[in-house]
C-alpha cells in the first residue's frame, strides 16, 4: 500500500525519517543509516531516500570532501539531488584551520545543476595551481546560479576571494568571521584590496548578511593585520537588503560602530536599499565607551555622544522594511533605564525614514531569558515607560503605507547570547505583569486604531516549538523543487 504513495509523499516521509529534533538552539538530524535502510526497503522507495539524504549535504573534512566528489561522479544520477552543499562543520568552530582545495569547491559545484546554497564554513581556502587558474571570461562563461553563498570562520586569498565569487553567481550573500590572507611578495597593498573594486565579482549580490562591518586583512609577510570594510564593493548602490542581526553597533570603535555605519550608508550603500536591519545592543566586551548624553537633543530625549544619527530618508530613500533590535534593560535590574540611549537613538531613526516608502517596521526587544527570573514588573517601570510614544504614533501616523508596526522578544542566541540551559525553565519568561500589547495600544491610538500595531509573544522562539509545521513547509518546499508536473506525478 505505501508503494502506491504519491512521490512527494515519500519525499515528505523520507525527510521526517531524516526530521531534526530538539537540541538546544540548534536542530540536529538523525542519523543517516535511518535513511539508508529506507533506501532499503524497495526500489519504490529507494529514490525519496535518496532525495532525503543528498537534498542537503554537510561534509565535513577534506577527505569527505574527496568521497562526495568520487560519489558524484560514480553515480551522475545523484547530481540532480542536491539542493545545498555545506563544506566544513557549521556547529563547531576550530582554531586550526583545514585546507580545502578551490578546486573541489568549482568541481564539485559545477557537477550539480540544482544547486541552490553553498555554505563555506572553517576552512583556509587554497588557491587553484598556476597553470589551471581560469581567465576572468571563462570563469564567468560557467557560472553555477545560486540564491545563497555563506562563508563562515574562513581564511582565503583575495584572488581566490574573485574567482569563488565570480563562479558561484548568488543573490543572497552572509558572511561571518572573514580572514583576508596575503602572502605573496608580489602582491601589493593595492593588489590585496581589488577583490574590493571588482564589481563583476559581486555584481549579483543583492541581500548580504553580516556580523560586522569589516574582514581582517592579514599580511603573512610581514604579520601584520588591517582591517577593511565589507562593503567596499557595494558602495555603487547594488545592495537590496542589509541585515546585521548580530553586530552590535553601539560601540567605541568607529571601524565598527554608528559612525562607520552612517558614513558607508551616506556613500552609496542605502541608496536602492529595500530592508535595513540592525543590532543597536552593545558587544559583550563593551567597555571604556562614555554614556555622556550629548547636550543636543529632540522630542525623543538627549543620545550618547558615539550614537553618530543616520537619517533614513536621505541615505536610504527606497528604504520599504526596517529591523531594528533593541535591549530591554542592562544588568539584572528590570527596572534600569541604562539602555533609555538606544531606544531614543531607535525611535529617532524610525521618524527619519521616507514616509512614501516605508512599509514594515519591526522591533526586537532583545534580553537574557535568565535576567527576567523572579521579577515582577510592569511595563510602565522600565525604560519603556519613559519614552515618548505620543510623538512616534503622532509621525508614523502620517504613513500613508505602513501596515504592520511589530514589537517582538529576541531572546538568547537570537540576540548573540549563549543560553546556559537546553532548555530555558518555564519561569524564564516575561512575567504577565508585562503587557506591552495593551500599554502601547493606550499610547499609540492612531496605530491602534488602523489595526497596524502588532506584539507578539514574549517567550523562549524555541519553547515548545511546533516542528510538525516546520516540516509541513518544508515539504511543500521540496514537492515544489522534485514533484513532477507530469500528470503520472514521477519523478524523473
């Protein structure tokens, strides 16, 4: 009977055999011999297990890296299998770093015509050998198109920086932890920085992720490291969305902070942006950084004097979606308006956007599920209540496209915290005291009452997550990318 099942059906069985669990902040698998055996059992169920198990693949070392190349070219009819490739191991990051060919990455890329994600991740990237280093046209000539390119914890030359950019043609970038490596004699300071100026290279790239502004340049020749901006090569206005959940850029230094923000935006960065999201916490490590109040001030109340403003609606006109992430409080104090700075650096920022194209603000309330143990409090005891949330409904109620106003929780990992726990206890929570949905309906009526203010639930993302619905989508996802249009519904 279960032979007879349509082939996205099997797939579907097939990825819940291969479904991930609950293991803290991330998803693990089951093992693979689960999979194999499924293969196993027909050959009616041999193919959906074989899409199970190649859909995404993780090899994790050099020579797994070898065994997937040699499988593929074994079995050519795995190739149409493949929707990612992740080299490296995402979950652990190691201090030395293994060498990994470009050439397996070019190779192995080229053989998968599905090919949609390709994830780089702690590896020293190797140039290809002198005399098989392709010529700029023919790199180009045998682009794979993909939708995302994540390098993490990589260390690379910057002509190899070129040519993988210039073969794997993406549309969504996210980059984490870059390491520019120079040495070679030959190779001036100049030279070391024109993977920035090549526009060809990342003439695709259209969303970019990142964690800070700038990539380490390391010279091996003379062990001594710089630091260059990432988005060096955007300056041209080809980004579309600029997110940056995890940099922290309330901060002392200016390579990484608002002012260096601000100064990339005003220089073409923001000029064609749809969605901006950033991270106004501070680092872990903040220190030294004077919480001076600037003397100046507006309706919002007085800013820290390293809070360089950024107006919206000059350096990015086209700006449709704004993230903004924001903590809650400092310390364990539930009550401390210590962080009352960011939240009139973000409410300034939200009133400067072009009101003609704005569309979407949300708002990340970002804390320590273990700071909120124990406490009870209202939302009119926190910094919160000492906002001016009249003159904020009063301006966005001007917005003639604004639909949704979202306030959020981003707690934990989500917000760069590392959660001590699996699994928070229930207590962790924002306490019931806390209604933030009814206190900001009574200060921003106007929202209010075009039915645009949304809050939404302040608990664990991963408390009693409903993974049968993740899966749900997931496998709408795959029956879209392997079902059939045929009427007979095979795949081929």
């Amino acid at each position: 009977m279960f032979n007879n099942l349509a082939p996205e059906l099997k797939i579907a069985i097939a990825h819940h055999v291969r479904r991930p669990v609950t293991n803290g902040f991330r998803p693990g698998e089951r093992p693979q011999a689960d999979v194999r055996s499924l293969s196993l059992t027909s050959k009616a169920w041999s193919t959906a297990a074989q899409v199970a198990l190649f859909q995404r693949v993780e090899v994790k070392s050099a020579i797994q890296i070898q065994k997937f190349r040699k499988t593929l070219e074994t079995f050519p009819s795995l190739v149409d299998y493949v929707a990612e490739v992740h080299f490296g191991d995402q979950s652990h990051v190691s201090q030395d770093l293994e060498v990994l060919d470009l050439e397996d990455i070019v190779e192995i890329t080229a053989l998968l015509p599905n090919l949609s994600e390709v994830g780089i991740h702690n590896f020293y990237v190797k140039d290809l050998p002198e005399d098989s280093e392709p010529s700029s046209a023919s790199v180009i000539a045998t682009r794979r198109q993909i939708n995302v390119l994540e390098m993490t914890t990589i260390l690379i030359p910057p002509n190899v920086l070129t040519i993988l950019l210039r073969h794997l043609s993406t549309c969504s970038l996210r980059m984490s932890a870059m390491h520019i490596l120079v040495d070679d004699s030959e190779v001036d300071a100049d030279s070391a920085m024109a993977w920035a100026a090549d526009t060809v290279s990342w003439s695709t790239v259209r969303r970019l992720v990142i964690d800070e502004l700038t990539a380490d340049l390391w010279d091996g020749l003379d062990d001594t490291l710089h630091e260059v901006s990432i988005l060096e090569p955007f300056m041209h206005g080809t980004l579309e969305s600029l997110r940056m959940p995890k940099c922290p850029l309330v901060q002392a230094d200016e390579t990484q902070g608002l002012t260096a923000l601000a100064a990339i935006l005003k220089d073409g960065v923001g000029i064609n942006l749809r969605e901006l999201e950033l991270n106004l916490c501070r680092p872990d490590d903040y220190f030294g950084v004077s919480d001076t109040e600037d003397a100046g001030s507006d309706v919002f109340g007085p800013i820290s004097r390293s809070m360089t403003p950024i107006t919206l609606k000059t350096c990015c006109p086209r700006l449709t979606s704004l993230i903004i992430s924001v903590p809650l409080f400092g310390g364990v104090d539930p009550c401390s308006t210590e962080k009352l700075p960011e939240w009139r650096y973000a409410l300034r920022l939200i009133t400067s956007s072009n009101l003609a194209s704005l569309t979407r603000i949300t708002i990340y309330v970002t804390c320590r599920l273990s700071q909120l143990k124990n406490v009870d409090f209202a939302v009119s005891d926190t910094l919160l209540g000492a906002l001016n949330w009249t003159h904020l409904d009063e301006v966005l109620s001007r917005y003639p496209n604004l639909e949704p106003v979202e306030f959020r929780g981003r707690f934990g990992s989500e917000c760069g915290f590392r959660s001590q726990t699996r699994n928070p206890a229930p207590e962790a929570t924002i306490p019931r005291s806390f209604r933030l949905d009814s206190y900001l309906e009574e200060k921003m009526p106007a929202l209010a009452t075009r039915g645009i203010l949304y809050v939404g639930p302040f608990t664990d993302p991963y408390e009693g997550m409903l993974y049968e619905e993740y899966w749900a989508d997931y496998s709408q996802m795959l029956h879209d990318t392997y079902g059939s249009d045929d009427e007979d519904g095979t795949i081929e």
